[in-house]
C-alpha cells in the first residue's frame, strides 16, 4: 500500500479525463502555465529594480560633529 504502480497512475489518469474532458483541463494547464510565468516575471522584476545600485541612496558620516 506504501507505492502505487504505473498502472494506477494510468487509471487515476483515465477517470480524471473521463470526469473533466480534455478541453477544461487542457484551459487548467493554460492558466497554471501563465500563472507560474507571470509569478517568474515578477520575481527577475523586483530584484532587478533593487540590485541598481545607481538608484540607491547613500548617506555619508559627518565626521565634523563634536
């Protein structure tokens, strides 16, 4: 019971395919594709925008303080 084999692999297949259709799940992959896409391009987009270090402000130490 610990492992399935390929074949209920195949048949858990079978009845998904048979329960939703191929076009609601071929629209599920679509979506989770864009999705995963968009959360990548999001990502590069805010370490690019923090790794400028031309934007970055930096203070400099008043040494003339007494």
């Amino acid at each position: 019971m610990g492992s399935f084999s390929i074949w209920h692999w195949i048949i858990v297949l079978v009845i998904v395919v048979l329960v939703f259709g191929t076009k609601k799940l071929r629209n599920v992959g679509k979506d989770l594709g864009g999705a995963v896409h968009d959360f990548k391009k999001g990502l590069n987009e805010g370490t690019d925008g923090q790794a400028k270090k031309d934007e970055v402000i930096e203070h400099q130490k008043d040494d003339n303080k007494a």
